[in-house]
C-alpha cells in the first residue's frame, strides 16, 4: 500500500517530532499531551486564568490537539518560546518603515471559502504584511486570530508559488522581491527571504480557536479523501431516507408512499415510484387575521412568486381584509421537546415548497401528502447521539426568537436536521468536525429564501437563492432547510482543497483572553490584530449555536465589544483593549511593529483605539486601506458601513529612548529626542494613485499630538507649548511640501519628489474650531485675503460634517485670535507682499512701503511669524481659560454646548497641575459622546482616572 495510505482511523504510519519529544504517530503524541492537559484542568489555578472558557473537561479534551491547539489556555507556550523562539537583542540590526501601500485582496479563495465566520482578513493580505515586517523563522503573534487566517499567512511566507501569487518574485536564493515604486524607474527592490513563519494564535472565542486549529493543522491528501468518500457514503445510508421526494406521482403512488411511512423504520419510496432527492423545503410561518381569525400562510399570501418579491399588503384568503405582517400574530403550537422533557409553545411553520433533483434536472414542487407523512414521521422520530439543548444566554440576539418558542440551541433546527447534525458530529472523524461547523449555519432555520424567478425555459430552472440575515440570529418568516447531507458534502469538498501539508512550522493556538498572555517579554517579532470594534459585532451570542455544538462556551467578561447585556460602554471597551494592548506591548520586541485592522464608522470607536494604542505605549506611525473587495459582515449590511478597512501601523519604541526619557524627561531636549526617533519610523514618500501623497503624520500638528500622547502616557507634562514646538521645528530638522523630515529621509525624498510634476495634496476639512483655523490658516498662507473675500470660502466649508455639541466661531473671532490684519501702518509684511507681487501684474517690482501696494494690502490677514504667533497663542490661552473657568462654575449637570477649544486648554492646564478632579469632573457635564469622539479629550480623561485610581 502507498506510504500515505498508511493512516487508518487517523492513525499516522510514520514518527513525528513535537517539542524535543519524538512519538510514534500523531495519534501518539495527541494521546501523550491529552493525559498532560487533563492533569492541568484539575488545577483550580489553571482553570481561574482570565478569559477561561466555560466548559466541562470532557469537551475541551474532545476538540483539544495538544500541544499545538487548546480550547483553553495553551499551557504549552513556554515550551514554545523554549523551542522556537529568540529573546531580543538589541545589538540584532532590524530597520523597517511601516507598509503604507494600499492593500486589495479578494476573498474567492479556496482557503479563505473553506469555513465561514463572521469577519476575516484574507491570507493573501496578511502575507504582505508579514512579508514586510518579519524573516523567516519570525514569531509572529495575532491574538484576535479569528479563523486563523494569519497563521495560515505564516505558513505560507515559504510556499513559492502562494508568495508569486501576489505579484513578488523569488530569485534562486530564496530573495523575494517586489516592483519599484515610483513612475519613471523599472525594476524591482529585495525585500524579504522566502521561508515559513512561526505563529502563535489566541482568541477569546473556542469556536474561533476551533476554526483556526482546523485551517492550520496539516493533513495527508489522500487520507483525508478516503475518510470523506467513507463519511459521505455512511451519512447517505443513515440518512438519505429523510430528502426523498417523489417526482410527478399518481394517487396511488402517494397512498402506497404515506403506507410506508406507517410502518418502516427507514421509509423507501423507490417501490412506490420515481424518487428525487430533496435539495432544500421552504418552511413559512402561519399567522391569525386579527379580522377573522384564520390562518395565514405568509408564503401563500405574501409572496409573489412570479415578480419575485414579497408583498407589504396581502389579503387574509378568508375574509379578504387587507393585512401587513405587522398587524398579524403567530399562530402557537404546543408541543413536547423530548430534549426538555416538557411542552413548550412555538410558532407554527408549514412546507410549502420543495426543491429537489430527479434525472440531473432541478424541480420545485408543492409539497404533496407524502412528503406532508415523511415530515411527520421525521418530527415522531428520536434524534439519537449528543446534540445542544442549553438554554440560549440572556443577549439581543440570543434572545430576539424568545416570542416565537426558540429559546434554546436545538430549536434552531428541524427535527431532520437535527439528526443528521448530531449524528454527523458524534460519529465522524475527530478531523472532519469542521466541516460539521461549517455548515450549521445554512443548515440551520436562520437560512432565509429570497426569491429570484420562476419558470424558466427548462422544467425546474424557477428557483431561488438563499442566506441568512449577516450579524444577526433572526429567523425568518420564510426560513429554507437546507439538505445537511448535501452541506457537509460541499465543506467537506472544499476543506479538501483548502488543507495543508506543511507539518514544520504548525502554529501553537491557544483559547484564552488577550489581557493575559503566558509569553516573555520582548519575545515577538511582528504584531498582527483584528480586534473587535466597539458594538460592531458581539462573537459571542453569534458563536452561541457553533459553540453549542462543541460544549466549550466564551466567557464573556473579558469580551472586548460593546454591549449592553453585558453593562459595557465604549468606557469599558477602551479599558479591555488598553489592557490588550499593554500585553502586546509587552511581549513586541522593541522597535518592533504591531498591525491593527480597523472596521468601524464610528469615530468614538477610532478613537477608544488610538487611545489605547498609546496607552499601552505604541506610537502610530501610518494609516491605509485595507480593501477586501467583498466586504465583511457589517460593510455589506449597513447603509454606513465602510466599504474599506483601515490598517493601523503603530511600533513600540526601542528601549534606548525610554531609558533617555526617564533620564531627561523634564527637558526640552527629550522632546527633539522623542521626534527623532519617531520620524526614524515614518514612511519616507507614499505613492497613491499615480501621484506622491502627502503624509499626514509628517504633518507639524500631528507630530505635536503625538509628542503630547507620549508625555502624558509617561504622566509628564510636555515642557513647551505647541508655538514653541512649531517655530523651532524648523530649525531642526528639514521641512519639505509642509511636512517634517531628518536630513537623510530628506534626501530620499526630495529623489521620489523630482519624479512628479505636482506636489502632494494635503486634504483640510473643517469639522471643529481646531480644523477651521488649520483650514485658514492653510488658505491664508498661500492667499493673504481680506476678511469681505474670505468669507464666502469659509462659510463654503461649513457644512454638516460639523461636530454636534461644538459651538460654532465666529469668523473674525477666530481672525482676531489667531491670525494678524495689516492696518496700513508700516512696510508691507513680506507674506502679503509675495502674494500681491505674484498675482497681481500692475503690483510687480514695488517696494514694500509703495503706496499703491500698502493700499492692495490694506486689512488684508496673513499668518504670523513664529515669535508673533507665540504672543498670540499666550493671549489666545489666556482667554480660553478664563472661559474654561466659566464652564466649571457653570450650574446644572449638563453642558450642552461648548468648544473643544476651551476643554482641551483647560484639561492641559489641569494635567500639568495634577488637579484630576476637575478634569473628571468637567468631562462627566459634557455628553458621552463628545468625549469619545475627540482623541485628546479622552486621552486627559482617561490618564486622570488612571491617576486618581493610582493617587486612591
């Protein structure tokens, strides 16, 4: 027999190497790690570790491989930092710029479409990143995995062909090289080695865990297509019976079939005539007409099966009154549920259709009297073999089914289903489960038909397409079973194509909460993170059926979303993820880069995430796209959902620059230090769109909130104002198109700028008082104007993008506060003067104190220069403070309106006195989510409350 038939019963014929140890078998070592793990889960210690799932022993056993894939915590971890891993070295040379290209990759990929879940990030994607930032034999950890898709990447940073795929090339000696960037230059620059990377994966979620051990455990090909073939021809003969329908029968053939139903155990309708086999039933819900009180099929009444949509008004077919699904009430049904041992209610559902196949050719069909007896039949029929019958936990979506009798998890399939389900998780092989996980969702009554079109030119071409409400556990009125055999047939199919081979660079996969990972410090290489986001996603009632299913549930205190179930705001989601973060940071090697792929519209969840990034002490370097194409679960549903994610580049800096700060904190001199070090990190040039791009974190505003996020994480008030920083910037270091540079990156620069004609575009959007005076100011630089022409340019950019609680300034207000007129007195300020000279032909040639151009000049505004700006600013502060003073005193609990302005200068001059109280105090009066939405704000807000909690 062929060596890689030589497993049987998943049994390998050949020895393997775990950990130092050498085993027999696979199963060997499986059953050597299993004994181990079960002597850990009798640790009380062990088992008290934060984001513990709930579980018996027996179950986490059941789906655990160890030492590679716990559905607990991995115990296993130091033995893999012990055996895999390089501790850091700071004499190590390691130089990278964060990625700044946009990435697009798609997802009709055979990996990426093996299971489903509810977010992912293709492979393809994750590869560039890792490609970028990481060498081979790398540790790259990604503690939000999901479905292991960065596990999947690591592993295939050393396959050829997958690496080629992605536009690289690969010369002889491993060298993987990517096209030159830039617009007259060919060619393509060395970037990374070919080569596997090692990869630890966690996540709170034991169906993610699940997931993402399957996708990233190897498999022998050809084994693994004898066990489906098998598996699929022993689910046939126990259950094919179930989705036998038949094709055009006479009277006596349905009274012969409905006979049989009476009395086989397994009906056969072959004796009775032509048989077909069921693709999938349509199941409708029956409702009362509140006028006459008869039955209501929904299908019948409300669908308009020929146009292909659903009607919003529908006649009751008894009394003919006019109804709409709002007004009509389910018809409820007593029934027992063997599985509780009691009677319960449950809305009535009815067949009302039948898709099957007979002789290669799709039909629908009207269910007739013997599918009406096999239905029932199937229904008086115990489901043999473990299923989940726990009650749903309290929720908004595991609780939405409560008026309609589903309340707990069995309820969510038919009584067929049911079966094939449960006999198909407790009797496959422990390797094909998944493909049982991926396909309980379709094969669930969550699956909603959605019609297309009926009656096309062949007999049975009518159909329709079906799906389920994304995000969501909403069963619908018109719900589709799906043939189960027909589901795990097809995942089975494509778990066959997506498996891999490669058993030397296995991830280790552990199922516990980021705020706690059993890791070194300064261990890992390269940080990957897709977190969730706010209230986009609650994984754990959407994992609650899967989860089911395997007997290992999340533990939800350590769920890091937004919920109100859970009593967490978007105060106690930063918190979970600035506890997060401080863990990644801690094990991140210094100067090394962490990835955060961000998904949400709302800019409180932004910035609870760039919050807690420099809370944790990582500094953001870029911002991009990340376009999956097909967008995830929200980006499809929703009217405002993003298209496209965003990817966060943030580094933690090297530990020389910490050890200079504790040093020098207090000095001006620790600010250039930390900018210096900083800019080291900044991409250089970005090119999008065939032109060069302006880089906003290069931008002299940026660059001084960042410099403020960094003191005030270290609890050290920044030793000069934001005048002071800007009007020695310059003399630093080099400015080039308004953006900061040291003088090497400079150069570089200036090399990519000499390609393109036109300079990179900065985009200036007025949304509060501090964009509208950069927007000005902006303006104001390249056209000095008067306050009659500028006006009508301002009010222009005024529009609904402005903030909801910020007060709106005045025009010459903000003029008076912060830009200098000339008055006609004295020579014509140098500003005005190049413009007027520039622009204006007549005005060519004139000296500065020339009538003709003081009167051209005159009320004009312009931007001061650095040392008058620095007098402005002082004055500008005063006034803000005397108003923030206002705001303290101010009576009742609330403050409805109010500037940023005022807040952010009154809670830097609190910081820097260390009166916590009143900004705490001040930013309670405010509303919740104007502190949310503005990043300083909540950086003052948040550091207060971690030094009151410090100084209690």
């Amino acid at each position: 027999m062929n060596d890689q038939l030589k497993m049987e019963n998943g049994k390998s014929g050949g020895a393997v190497e775990c950990l130092g140890m050498t085993f027999p078998s696979e199963d060997a070592r499986r059953e050597h790690f299993l004994k181990l793990l079960a002597e850990k889960l009798q640790d009380p210690a062990f088992r008290n570790q934060e984001g513990f799932p709930q579980g018996a022993d027996d179950a986490i056993l059941n789906l655990s491989d160890p030492p590679y894939y716990t559905a607990c915590p991995n115990p296993w971890l130091a033995d893999f930092v012990q055996h895999y891993g390089r501790l850091y070295d700071s004499a190590e040379d390691y130089s990278r710029e964060p990625f700044t290209a946009d990435v697009s990759e798609g997802k009709n990929d055979r990996i990426y479409n093996a299971h489903g879940y509810h977010t992912k990030v293709p492979h393809k994607a994750i590869m560039r990143y890792i490609l970028h930032y990481t060498e081979p034999n790398d540790v790259v950890l990604d503690a939000f995995c999901g479905t292991g898709m960065t596990g999947v990447a690591a592993q295939l940073c050393g396959d050829r062909s997958q690496i080629q795929s992605l536009g690289y090339l690969i010369d002889d000696d491993g060298v993987i090289k990517q096209a030159r960037s830039g617009t007259s230059q060919a060619g393509w620059d060395k970037f990374s080695k070919l080569g596997a990377r090692r990869a630890i994966l966690s996540d709170l979620s034991p169906a993610a865990t699940f997931i993402a051990h399957n996708y990233n455990a190897p498999r022998n090909p050809l084994f693994l297509k004898k066990v489906i073939t098998d598996s699929l021809r022993k689910l046939q003969a126990e259950f094919g019976w179930m989705f036998q329908t038949l094709h055009n029968p006479s009277e006596d053939q349905l009274a012969s079939a409905c006979a049989k139903t009476k009395t086989d155990d397994a009906v056969d309708f072959s004796n009775c005539g032509s048989v077909g086999f069921v693709n999938y039933t349509v199941w409708s819900d029956a409702f009362s007409c509140p006028e006459c009180a008869g039955e209501i099929i929904f299908w019948n009444s409300a669908v308009d099966v020929e146009n292909g949509k659903v009607r919003e008004v529908f006649p009751c077919p008894h009394c003919g009154a006019d109804q709409t699904k709002r007004r009509l009430s389910h018809v409820m049904v007593t029934i027992h549920d063997p599985a509780l041992g009691s009677t319960i209610k449950q809305a009535k559902v009815v067949p009302v259709r039948i898709n099957y196949t007979f002789g290669g050719k799709r039909y629908d069909k009207v269910p007739d009297k013997a599918d009406l007896a096999l239905a029932d039949k199937i229904e008086r029929s115990p489901v043999n073999g473990f299923f989940p019958n726990q009650r749903l936990f309290p929720g908004q979506e595991t609780r939405r089914n409560d008026p309609i009798g589903i309340t707990h998890v069995h309820h969510f399939y038919t009584r067929r289903n049911l079966n094939v389900f449960a006999f198909a998780f407790n009797e496959l092989p422990y390797e094909l489960k998944w493909a049982v996980t991926g396909s309980i969702q379709r094969g669930s009554k969550q699956h909603q038909i959605a019609i297309t079109r009926v009656g096309g030119e062949k007999a049975g071409e009518g159909g329709a397409t079906a799906g389920h409400r994304r995000g969501t556990l909403y069963v619908p009125s018109n719900q589709i079973e799906m043939n189960p055999i027909t589901l795990i047939r097809d995942r089975l199919s494509a778990f066959e194509k997506a498996v891999l081979t490669n058993y030397s660079r296995r991830p280790f996969i552990s199922t516990q909460s980021t705020t706690s990972l059993a890791l070194p410090n300064d261990f890992v290489d390269y940080l990957f993170f897709d977190p969730p986001f706010g209230a986009n996603i609650n994984y754990s009632e959407l994992n609650s059926l899967m989860e089911g299913w395997l007997g290992v549930i999340t533990e939800r205190d350590h769920e890091a979303i937004e919920d109100r179930h859970q009593k967490k705001n978007v105060d106690s989601y930063r918190e979970l993820m600035v506890r997060c973060f401080r863990e990644a940071h801690r094990v991140l090697k210094p100067g090394r880069w962490m990835t955060v792929e961000f998904s949400n519209t709302q800019a409180a969840i932004w910035n609870a995430i760039q919050t807690a990034l420099q809370e944790a002490g990582f500094v953001v370097a870029n911002v991009s796209v990340l376009d999956k194409k097909r967008g995830g679960l929200n980006a499809i549903v929703g009217v405002t959902a993003v298209k496209q994610d965003l990817v966060i580049s943030a580094y933690k800096p090297n530990g020389g620059l910490e050890e200079r700060f504790r040093r020098d904190a207090l000095s001006s001199e620790s600010v250039w230090d930390f900018l210096r070090t900083h800019l080291r990190y900044l991409p250089c040039h970005i090119e999008r769109d065939g032109q060069i791009a302006f880089i906003p974190e290069r931008d002299p505003r940026i660059l001084f909130d960042r410099t403020v996020a960094w003191f005030v994480r270290h609890g050290v008030p920044v030793p000069m104002s934001s005048q002071e920083f800007l009007s020695d910037l310059w003399h630093r270091f080099v400015e080039r198109d308004g953006m900061a540079f040291l003088p090497e990156q400079a150069s570089q620069y200036d090399k990519m700028r000499a390609k393109y004609s036109t300079p990179p575009q900065r985009e200036l959007f007025i949304y509060d008082e501090r964009s509208a005076i950069e927007w000005v100011t902006d303006y104001l630089r390249k056209r000095p104007s008067t306050y009659q022409e500028l006006q009508p340019e301002f009010f222009g950019q005024l529009g609904a993008g402005w903030k909801k609680h910020e007060k709106r300034p005045e025009l010459s207000s903000l003029l008076e506060d912060n830009f200098l007129r000339y008055e006609g007195n004295g020579s014509v300020p140098s500003q005005i003067h190049s413009y007027l000279s520039t622009n204006f032909k007549d005005l060519r040639g004139l000296e500065k104190d020339d009538p003709r151009l003081k009167a051209k000049a005159k009320d004009r505004w312009f931007v001061p220069d650095p040392n008058k700006a620095k007098d402005l600013e002082q004055k500008r502060e005063r006034t803000l403070l005397k108003e923030f003073e206002s705001y303290k005193s101010a009576p009742g609990r609330r403050i409805k309106e109010f500037r940023l302005e005022v807040l952010r200068a009154g809670f830097k001059t609190a910081w820097a006195a260390k009166d916590y109280k009143t900004i705490i105090g001040l930013a309670q009066k405010i509303p919740e989510e104007a502190l949310q939405e503005d990043e300083k704000l909540l950086l003052w807000y948040d550091q207060a409350l971690t030094r009151m909690e410090a100084d209690a």
